[in-house]
C-alpha cells in the first residue's frame, strides 16, 4: 500500500494565448478551498457567522474575514471560500460547529475555477455575456450572485469597482475564458 | 475623377482630409464627412444601381437609411484580403474612409450596359403576383424554368465567399432613458432627461453625425444661432454630463418585451487608425426605463411616370447634399411637390448657384408663406399643375408638366429641361420602433400620417415621428418627452401638404410605370391589378405585389401605397389597415447577431481531466451533449470497426479503462436524505447500508423513464447520486422543483459534484490487480468490498470514492478522484495495466459492452414514452411505498396495456448483418402501405464477444413473442430477424459476485 501521495494536481484550465495582460487583466485565481454550505434558518438559530465565515448577510452578498470568504447564493445557500490546504480543516471545524442540526456540506474545490477580471472598462468586458445591470447602485462592490455569463452558469462577484470575479465549473472555464479574451480585445492599446 | 459639383464652401465635410474611393473600378473623390452617395453627385452622375425586377438603372433617392436604390457591394478592407465585402449597403448612409472599394449591383455585364434591362420591355409578363401564378402553371415549367431560373435572379447582391473574419462584439447595457434619434427632438429629449444627473440616459443615432435634419438646414436659427451651431452646444452639453452615453453610428433596429432594445454600432468600418481585432460592429442589448423615440420622418416620393430615373431625388435629400455636403445634384432642377417643405430646397438650391423651377400640384390659394417667399426669390412657380411624365434613361433630362383643370382634366403639356427633379409628396413620422413595441397605431387625417397612439410599453415619440413638423414645436416636443421644457425661438418651418397618391396624367395608366415601391420595383399599376383581381386588405396587396416587403420596409412607399388602394376601394384609409413594422429597422449583418458566439465560442465544449490525456493517445472523439468524449481508441491502420472489437475483447478477457468523469453526479445530503430519495426515485432506499450501492430507476411525473443511475449511501444521511451524462442537468432541476415547491419541509439539499470527481472506470478480470497496488485505508477483499457497494480511502494519496461497479458485466470498479488529480492518477493506473496488457476505450465499446448485457441506456432504449414495464425493469418499481414521482400514472389504463412496446433482443437471420438504429420491425413485409409496425430498433452493434450482431428493440407485446420470425427495414427493404430475449452474452463462469 502507498502511503505516499503520488498524484499531483493539474490545473483545471490552461491559459488562452489572448488572455494576457492589458488594460484589462484576465487571471486565472489558484486553487482555492471552496465549500458549499446549506442550511435553513431554523438550524442555523440565530448566529451570525459558522465557523468565522458570516452567515447573517443579505442574499447576493460577499463578506471577507481574513482568509475566508463567504458569499450567500440563496435563502439557505453559502460558497465557503478559504486557502487552498485548509479546506479539511474547515470542513472539519464546521461539521463539528454544526453537528446535530440539518445542513449539508460538499467539498467542491474542483469543480470550480475562478478569474479574475480587472482594469478601467471590466465592467463592458462582464457585459459581453452578462445581461446584469452591473452599475455600481445595482451591482455593488460586496455583491455576489449566481448568474449566466453567455452560454455558461456562473457566479459573479464584484471586489472592487474594477475588480470582478467570475467563478464557473471547470469544464467551461476554456470558454468562459475565451469570451472574456474575446470580449476584452476592444479595449487594447495601441 | 474629379468634383466638379462639389461647391466651393461650407457643408459639414472637412476639406482638409481628402480621401478617394473606388466605385466600379473608378475613384471617386471627396472628403471625410461625406457618403459614397455624396462623393458620387459631387463626380456629376446619379447612376447607382440596377433595379431588382425591370433592371433599370437607378439613381440616388434619399439621403438617408430609407434609400432604396443605390445599393452598393462595399469590400470595408479590400487591403486584408477576402471576406470583408457585404451587399446591399445602402450609399447614402456609408461613410466614406479612403480605400473602400464599392461596387453597385444587380446588373451584367456592367451598370452602363445590363442584358437584365429586357425585363424592362418584358414587364408585361412579370406582372404583380407572377411568381405566385407561376404555381397554377404546368409543373415541368416549375422544375426546369422557374425555380432555377428566377431563384438566380432574384436577390439583390451576392453573398460572401468566405468566412467572415471580422470580430464582432455583444454589449448588454442599462439606461433609465433610451433616446432614439439626435436630431432636434431628441437631443432636446436627452438635455431634459439628463439634466439633474439622476437619471442613465443613452443617446443613439444610425448617423455619424448628431443633429437629424438640422445638418441639412442651412438658414434655421435657434435663439439666435444657426441651427448647426445650436446642435454643436448641445451635444457638448450632453457630452460633459457624466450620466449620458452617447453612440453615433447606433442604429436602433429593435424593440422587444419590456423595454429590450437592440441596436447595432457600427464600431470600426469608418475608422482609419482600427486596430487589428477591434470589433467591425457591437450589438446592444439595451434594457431600458423609458424609450424616447425621436426617429424623424420619411419622405414620400411622387408618383409619376417614369419617376425613378436617376437624377430624380426626395427634395429634402436635394437639400442635404447641397447644404450638409456641399455638393449640387445637378445644374438644372425642377422642385416638383404637393407641399411647402420642398420649397426650401428650392431656395437653397437657387442660392447655391442652381437654376430651379417649381411645380406645385396644389393651387396657390393651398398654398402658404412659401410660395411668395419662393416668387420673390425669383423662382418660378407653377402652381396646380400634375407632372406627366420624366424625360431621359439613364439621367432625368426633362419633366413634362401640365396644368390641372377645375374638373381634374390635364391641360397642355409643357417640357421644363432639367438635370435634377427634387419631388415631394409629404411626410410620413417614422412609427416602426413604436409599432415593434406594440403600440397602436392612429390616423391623423390633418397630417395624412399613422401616428402614435395607445402606448403599450413605456414609451413616447417626440417631433416628427409624433407628427410635429415645425422646428420650435419639435424641441418643445422633445424637452416634454425628456421630462422638462424648453421653449426657444426657431425659424419657422415650411410645413403642409397636399397628399397625393398617383399624380394625374393623360397617357394610358396600363402602360405607365409609375413607381410606388423603388425597391421592389412595384408600379401603381401593379397594385391597380391587385386591387381587381379581388385583393382589399393591404396585408394581402402587400403579399402580392411584394410592395413594401423590400429591405427598406417600404419606408418611402408605405403610404402612397395604402392610398393608392384606399382610393380605389373609395374607402377611409385607415379602413385599409396599415402593414406591421418588423424588425429590423434597417438591414443588420449577420456578423452582428451572431457576435462573439462562433468557432470555438459558438457553445462550451466541455472536456474532461483526462481528455488531454486521451487526445494524445490518438482518440476519436464524439459529442454527447456539449461534452466531448472519446469514442475509441484506433491504433494505427485501425478504423472504428476494428478498434471497438478490439477493445471490447480486451475488456472481457483483461482490463480496460474509460473516462466516465461526464456522469452526472449529485449529492445529496441531509437527516431527510433517504426519505427524499425514496420519493424521487421507483426503489426503496431506506434499508440500504451505508457503503452499499443500489442502481436507481427516476420517472418523471408522467410515469416514463427519465433517467437511471447507481446511487451510493455514503452516511446515513448523504447519498452520491449518479445521472446519465447528457440528464445530469435535467436530474438536478427535477430534483431542486421537488424540494423547493412540492417537499420543502423535508431537511435535504442537493449539491452538484459531476466536476469536483473524475471518474475513471477499471473494468475486466484484471481490475482488481490494477487497482490495487494504489489503495490505501480500504480493505480490498472480496467479502469487505462486493460488487454494489463504495468504500473511501485513498488512492494514489488522494482521497477517493471507490465504487465497484460494472456496466460492462465485468468486474470492475469506479474510481471517483477529485478532478485536479485525475490525469496523475490515470497515468499511474494505466502505467500498472500495462502489465496485463490495459486497454483504454470509448463510448462506443461501452455501448456494446451494455448491449451484450442487455442494459439499458437511458435515451437509446426510452424514448419519453417508456414505462419501467416496457424496458424489463419493473422489479425496480416498488409495490410498497406509499408514494414516489410517477407512481400515479403508472396505473392508467395506457400505462397497463398490454401490447405497449417491450424491450427485446432481435437477432438477424444473417450474423454479419448489423441491423440500422431506428429500422422498423414489422410482422408481413408484404403487407399494403402504410404497414403496420410492430416495433422498432434502438440499438445494434455487431459483438466481437458474441461473434454476430446483436440488436436491440421495443416490440409490441415483445416479451411473449421470442421465437417469433419478424422482419426489420433495410435501405432497400426488409431483413429477416428473430425476435430474442435482450441479453446477449453469457459468461463462462460468474466474473460478477453479484
């Protein structure tokens, strides 16, 4: 039996050749810890954040604490976000926090990759898939929501005024790329 | 060539920039700010096209995007090679860039000299409504003559030869207030919109230039300043407010459902400095609070004989070339017109140096200020007089005119020599973008002009389209629109006329071709025709004669065309009815609908960890649903044949591997897990332990088989649920609807995991010694982990959900990895296989593999319609459960029938043959058509294994008719088969503990 880990991780998407820097930057983000966390209100009684990720924001929103990053998708719906080699750990420490009540916890590390995509017109470079209205009054900085970005499923969140974050299953991360790419060349400097 | 029309000073164009484009071969000159059209006039000739029916030559109608004639073939960047032509872009609106090359179309051998003219001389044949009684005609005629020979010469322009190259780019934009049109109105509209800053407003118009009809006007004031110089302060008032968009070159095409509106931006094609990859075009999506539309209004043509040659233009058109391009459309113009707009052109064109002469059909008791402001200038005017006919072929040399009686009789003819005819018939507001958002339309006698009425969405029309003509009232108009006021001090506009439809005349009305529709090349006699033979609803008239259905939507035609029939009829004309307005406004490229979505971004294709993998083993691949998946795996010299043979041998008598990682996978958690999976599912789940696998049968609520998968209970209360690859998406919204509107009391939530694991199947006698090696914290043996159930632990270091599994009837496993690490641990697994020869397959070994099993596949056997019954699974139906989703359809009476198709094996007589998919199954091959069927093929394959084909199908009654002789179609008839049972491949000895 191997007690050693052999297998070494790949990345989920190569970089396309168009996506380089300019004014508008397109970055594959690292592996990250990504946690889907559900539950009812009634199970999380009353608290205000599980395992140091809040859990008390309005839905659409992203909240920061530390390393940690949560952001409620729904009612009862939160991605857990934390540095790449402390997902067990969390899982851990939420399944513990929690235990006892009715929630559910899946590992989705893998599943998800993240760009990040920033620079003076990020919000035109967003609007070629997404059909949001991105202003800041209806997509303000701290919103995050699942959405579509043309053909693809995807969560949006916004960092900064500039700073987006476009997050999508690994499988559309070539295309979600390459729209981005694609959308990003009418905003090149001569 | 030189331009020798071009006059000498003012005009909006910048003198400093020359520039030079090709026009069939020839250079043309002029200067940035100038149109092909433009260009073309200040050359001297007006000849600019062929038309689309009769051939015959045409000239420069309009000045704007309502131009029906002077199409032209324009290559944007012929520099860059093939590909960046497009037809039927309209002269008077492309903006001149030095290097275009245009040509103009619809002729052969050249524009000067067209073969196509005879039409012309044959126009008694080609008659309205000539390709529909083409229909009644003798059938050869149709195949041999009609549709090769007028297909060819129908369409206007050729297509491209190759693939566009252009990029073009999509925008999805917000506005609280979309203005549609700057000219007065709407630039008035948009300074009240946006005035205290609150409110997003976006201003598009189809110009290059903002301004509308002010650019043509060369003696309005406004408060004092020339009428250019009002729209320069208001532009850049609107340009410093940070709460304004403006996009020239926008064209506002279409208006759809809640305020959706879509334009086209013309981003690249003008500019000289475009960067390699900038967008040709962008297409908007706009969803906007409020719509102001201020879309102006179309000039009509006059209606005489022979009043499409070249050299006669709308009279407002006259005035935009001599005043916003500087260029005179010819030395000798005759104004004709039924009102007082028309006059001003006159005025202008007599101040820039061009003899004019008037012909009013009204009387000068109709008429206003005009005609005295007219005669003192010392033009000549002659009122109540009808023009009879235009003079010339290929340029307007003369128009006979004559008085009108009191009693509508013509009087003597007179000759006026001319080189130029700007003819007026009035106005129509420009109501499409209102009529696409739905709104109703009014008919205002006063002004002879649909109007906007019932609005429908959140909208409203300002200046012309609103019917308002005169200057001051149109910026009124648009302020109000905007939400606020604004009065000024305007020149006063000549404004009123007389409608007329068809001009009288004295010759033979049957032989006179008087054009309605330019386009189209529609003559009033043609809708004369329509009208007798029977058509009175101008939707039908429209159908017949084709008036109205060119490209141009019969901007300039639609009314003459409507009164035409009104008087006819003797009828009020807004009992005829008025045509429905399309998008969009005006032509749009394809490139532009399609946007970015083409070549590799035209849909995701989805891949897995280990296509990369898999892809350089030299795999075929195939589609399932947007993922790509290997198909097989040809060693060299292999076709698809031998190398599934191949790969299902190895499978049966060593190992093989498959990248089964496109399975749907969900998970399922919570203390209502088992619960709710009993609900969703035909079986029973609660007594399955945990670290067992159960395969699941999913119905929708009609009873049918929806979608099948193994399912594994990881904990009491989470279970990893598997889906059929192109159902995973279907399964999880099936399930997510349950929870959220039927059973949102149960305490369960779903999460989709198909992209956190990959999924590598090790299926055959040597699976297990493969495996093994890489295994850590799960115990291996037989009796710890039998076939049906999953265990965790590690593989390769990496955690995993080890199932063992099989849809191959082989010993096999499921290696569930999170996804980074597939590819490592494939590697290293195949690495290991090596030693009993590992073979890795595709799908369609899969396929076979299943097949010689007699399983399912979800989609092939089941088609929607299939009960549990009808494919041998109704022992996965639980009799117990008080309820599951599709228990109650499966006692209709339908349901229970008892000769619904069933799951069969059918076995050609012949071994080699492989029967088709689909093929039909019937009882008498003899038997008359339409012959009964008695079923029909699902799948086929020939088995390597089995050594013969093997087929499988759902046969009426089937399960009672093994043995039974049938026959199955073939491409040239029917094969003799025998009905079997649907498994096909025995083991020798039980390789599944099952």
């Amino acid at each position: 039996m191997l007690e050693v880990n052999l297998a070494k991780r790949a990345p989920a998407v190569f970089l396309a050749e168009q996506a380089g820097r300019g004014p508008i930057d397109i970055v594959l983000q690292p592996t990250m810890g990504r946690l889907s966390f559900r539950a009812k209100e009634a199970a999380l009684e009353g608290r205000s954040e599980v395992s140091g990720l809040a859990v008390d924001g309005a839905i659409n929103t992203r909240r920061e604490n530390g390393d940690l990053a949560a952001m409620r998708l729904g009612p009862d719906e939160w991605m857990f976000l934390c540095d790449d080699g402390e997902v067990d750990n969390l899982a851990e420490r939420i399944a513990e926090e929690m235990s006892g009540k009715a929630f559910s916890l899946v590992d989705v590390s893998h599943r998800d990759v993240t760009f990040e995509v920033s620079g003076a017109a990020s919000d035109a470079v967003i609007a070629s898939g997404s059909p949001l209205d991105l202003s800041l009054e209806a997509f303000p900085v701290g919103m995050a929501t699942r959405t579509i970005f043309a053909k693809s499923d995807i969560v949006l969140a916004r960092l900064s005024q500039t700073t987006w974050q476009v997050t999508c299953w690994r499988s559309f991360a070539t295309y979600v790329q390459g729209y981005l790419a694609d959308a990003a060349k009418d905003f090149a400097v001569a | 060539m030189s331009q020798p029309f071009r006059i000498q000073s003012g005009g909006h164009i910048d003198r400093s920039k020359p520039i030079s484009v090709s026009f069939n071969g020839k250079t043309l000159n002029g200067y940035r700010g100038d149109t092909v059209a433009s260009m073309l006039l200040a050359s001297g000739s007006h000849l600019a096209g062929r038309s689309f029916k009769y051939h015959r030559p045409r000239g420069i109608l309009s000045h704007g995007s309502d131009e029906p004639n002077a199409l032209l073939s324009v290559d944007w960047r012929p520099e860059k090679g093939k590909g960046r032509r497009d037809p039927n872009n309209r002269a008077s609106v492309v903006e001149a860039r030095n290097g275009l090359k245009t040509e103009t179309q619809n002729h052969w051998p050249s524009l000067e000299r067209d073969v196509g003219a005879l039409n012309d001389i044959l126009s008694p044949v080609f008659v309205a409504g000539f390709y529909y009684k083409t229909f009644m005609w003798p059938r050869s005629a149709w195949e041999k003559v009609y549709e090769p020979v007028i297909r060819r010469a129908a369409g206007l322009g050729e297509a491209p030869e190759v693939a566009d190259p252009d990029r073009y780019a999509n925008r999805h934009a917000y506005a609280d207030i979309l203005v549609v049109g700057a000219g007065p109105a709407g630039l008035s509209a948009a300074l009240a919109a946006s005035e205290d800053g609150s409110s997003r407003v976006l201003l598009a118009d189809e110009g290059f230039l903002f301004g509308g009809a002010l650019l043509n006007d060369a003696t309005s004031t406004i408060d004092g300043k020339p009428a250019k110089a009002w729209v320069d302060e208001m532009v850049a008032t609107l340009d410093a407010r940070e709460n304004v968009v403006l996009l020239p070159r926008t064209t506002v095409f279409g208006y759809y459902n809640h305020n959706h509106v879509a334009m086209v931006e013309r981003v690249a094609d003008h500019r000289d400095d475009a960067l390699e990859g900038l967008a040709r075009e962008r297409l908007w999506q706009v969803r906007a609070g409020k719509v102001i539309i201020a879309a102006g209004s179309h000039e009509r043509p006059l209606v005489f004989e022979n009043n499409d040659r070249p050299g006669i233009m709308l009279a407002e058109s006259a005035r935009a070339f001599i005043n916003r391009y500087a260029v005179k459309p010819g030395n000798r113009m005759v104004v004709a017109t039924s009102g007082a707009s028309a006059y001003r052109t006159a005025l202008d064109a007599k101040a820039a140096g061009i003899a004019v002469t008037i012909v009013d059909i009204r009387l000068g008791e109709d008429c206003g200020t005009e005609l005295a402001e007219a005669r003192e200038a010392g033009i000549e005017v002659l009122t109540g007089h009808t023009v009879v006919k235009a003079l010339g072929k290929a340029r307007v040399t003369g128009l006979i005119v004559a008085p009108l009686g009191k009693t509508g009789g013509v009087g003597t003819r007179r000759t006026l020599e001319c080189d130029t005819v700007a003819m007026s018939g009035g106005w129509t507001p420009s109501v499409h973008l209102f009529s696409q958002s739905r709104g109703k339309l009014v008919f205002d006698a006063d002004i002879d002009a649909f109007l906007p009425g019932q609005s429908v969405q959140n909208e409203v029309s300002a200046g012309a389209c609103h019917g308002i003509y005169d200057l001051s009232a149109i910026i009124a108009d648009g302020a109000k629109a905007g939400g606020g006021s604004r009065e000024v001090t305007a020149s006063a506009t000549f404004t009123g006329f007389q409608p007329v439809r068809v001009l009288p005349t004295d010759e033979d009305p049957k032989k006179v071709k008087a054009f309605v529709d330019f386009q189209n090349d529609v003559t009033a006699k043609d809708i004369k025709l329509a009208v007798r033979e029977g058509f009175e609803s101008i939707e039908h008239v429209k159908r017949y004669t084709t008036t109205g259905m060119a490209t141009d939507q019969g901007k300039t035609s639609n009314m003459n065309a409507l009164g035409l029939v009104a008087g006819l009829l003797d009828r009020p004309l807004p009992a005829i009815g008025t045509t429905t307005f399309r998008p969009p406004y005006t032509p749009v490229t394809f490139g532009a609908l399609v946007g970015p979505s083409r070549e590799e971004r035209f849909e995701p294709v989805r891949k897995t960890a280990i296509d990369g993998w898999a892809e350089a083993q030299g795999a075929e691949f195939e589609p399932v649903g947007q993922w790509r998946r290997a198909h097989y795996f040809p060693r060299s010299g292999e076709d698809m044949h031998a190398a599934v043979n191949r790969e299902c041998k190895a499978v049966r008598t060593s190992v093989g591997i498959f990248d089964a990682s496109t399975l749907g996978k969900i998970e399922v958690v919570g203390p209502d897990a088992a619960e709710f999976m009993n609900r969703m599912y035909t079986n029973a789940w609660t007594k399955l332990k945990v670290g067992g696998c159960r395969y699941g049968l999913m119905l929708g609520e009609n009873g049918f088989v929806m979608d099948d998968g193994v399912v594994a209970r990881l904990a009491e209360d989470r279970f990893h649920v598997t889906t059929t690859t192109g159902g995973a998406a279907r399964v999880f919204q099936h399930m997510e609807d349950y929870l959220q509107t039927e059973w949102p009391d149960l305490d369960v939530f779903i999460t989709s995991i198909t992209e956190q694991y990959a999924v590598i199947a090790l299926q055959g006698p040597n699976a297990k010694k493969v495996l093994e090696p890489f295994v850590s914290d799960i115990d291996m043996s037989e009796d710890a982990f039998p076939h049906m159930s999953v265990r965790e632990g590690f593989i390769c270091g990496v955690p995993t959900r080890l199932f063992r599994v099989s849809f191959t009837g082989e010993a096999g496993f499921e290696v569930n990895v999170p996804a980074d690490y597939a590819a490592a641990v494939w590697k290293a697994l195949y690495e290991e296989g090596r030693k009993y020869d590992i073979t890795p397959y595709g799908t369609e070994t899969m396929h076979v593999l299943r097949c010689e099993m007699g399983f399912i596949i979800v989609g092939q056997e089941t088609d929607g319609t299939a009960t549990p019954d009808d494919v041998g699974l109704s022992g996965l139906v639980s009799k117990v459960k008080p309820d599951f989703v599709g228990k109650r359809s499966l006692s209709r009476p339908d349901i229970l029938r008892k000769d619904r198709k069933q799951l069969v094996g059918v076995l050609a007589k012949d071994p080699k043959e492989v029967l088709d998919e689909g093929a039909m199954v019937v009882d008498d091959p003899t038997a008359p058509v339409p012959m009964p069927i008695a079923g029909h093929v699902t799948s086929s394959y020939h088995s390597s294994n089995c050594g013969r084909s093997i087929a499988m199908a759902m046969v009426k009654g089937g399960r009672d008719r093994i043995g039974e002789t049938v026959w199955v179609t073939t491409p040239k008839g029917f094969t003799e088969a025998v009905i079997a049972t649907s498994v096909f491949y025995q083991h020798e000895k039980e390789s599944i503990d099952a």
